[in-house]
C-alpha cells in the first residue's frame, strides 16, 4: 500500500458540476476522478478515491489509508468543524495534503478556518480540479516525505 494514494472528499463534492458552478466550475466528480487518476498512473501510483457526505465514515477512511503514500482531503464543509477529521490524521500519522477547489479566504469569514491545516503537510486552494493533480504531484516527487 505504500504505493497508493487516497484521494478524500467531503459533504456535497457528490454534487459537482451542478452545485454552484460559478464557486465551484463545471467539472464533476467523475472528472475529479479521472484527473486523480491519470496524475496517479504517470507517477505508478494506485488511487483509492471516496466521497462520503458523513463525517464518521470519512474518519474510517482516513483510518483505512493508514500505510499509504498519503492522502489528498477535500473535507469541504468539515474542514471549518471537524476536530473529530483532525484527531484521525493525528491518530494515524499520515500525510495530508488539504484541497479546496474554491479559493476558501475569497469567501465567507466563517471558511477563513481550517481544523485540517494545522495536521496537514500542505494546503492547495482555489485552483479548481488541478489542486488535486498538484497535491498527488507533491506526494509523488516527495515520495511521502512533503517536509
């Protein structure tokens, strides 16, 4: 498993491409999906990708990754709630890089928040579906070890 990369998503990112669309583009999940997965297959990585709109199943998956290359979170709206997210990643040691397909400090005060950003190893925000490919880019180059 220390070849695989988890790619995490949140509460309505099942929603993409109609949810929204001026805040979050046109792109799909389906799509997120695929871009993951071809940024996975040049570096000869495997993708495990999952959408939960449950904040305990998510910490079940943050749980299941442990021993990966790492994992990509889009929490969305859990990002600015979840200690119980942070506590996971804490609690199995893995490297988190944080998404966000919105520039979330553009947006409402309440966003500016993140309880991820303190347990990642980095953050990538507001460039839409090619901050997943980045975020698997760092962890590939890095071979897991993003200082």
């Amino acid at each position: 498993m220390p070849d695989t990369v988890h790619v995490l998503n949140g509460p309505n990112l099942n929603l993409l491409g109609t949810r929204e669309p001026e805040v979050y583009g046109h792109a799909t999940l389906a799509d997120v999906e695929a871009a993951c997965r071809a940024a996975c297959e040049r570096h000869g990585l495997d993708l495990v990708f999952r959408q939960s709109n449950h904040e305990g199943e998510l910490v079940t998956f943050l749980q299941e990754a442990r021993g990966s290359r790492g994992v990509v979170l889009n929490a969305a709206a859990y990002t600015h709630t979840s200690v119980a997210l942070a506590d996971a990643i804490k609690a199995v040691g893995l490297i988190v890089v944080e998404v966000h397909l919105s520039n979330v400090f553009a947006r409402e005060a309440f966003r500016h928040h993140s309880f991820i950003s303190p347990v990642a190893r980095g953050v990538i925000c507001g460039l839409g579906i090619d901050g997943y490919r980045l975020a698997i880019d760092a962890l590939a180059t890095a071979g897991g070890k993003i200082s």
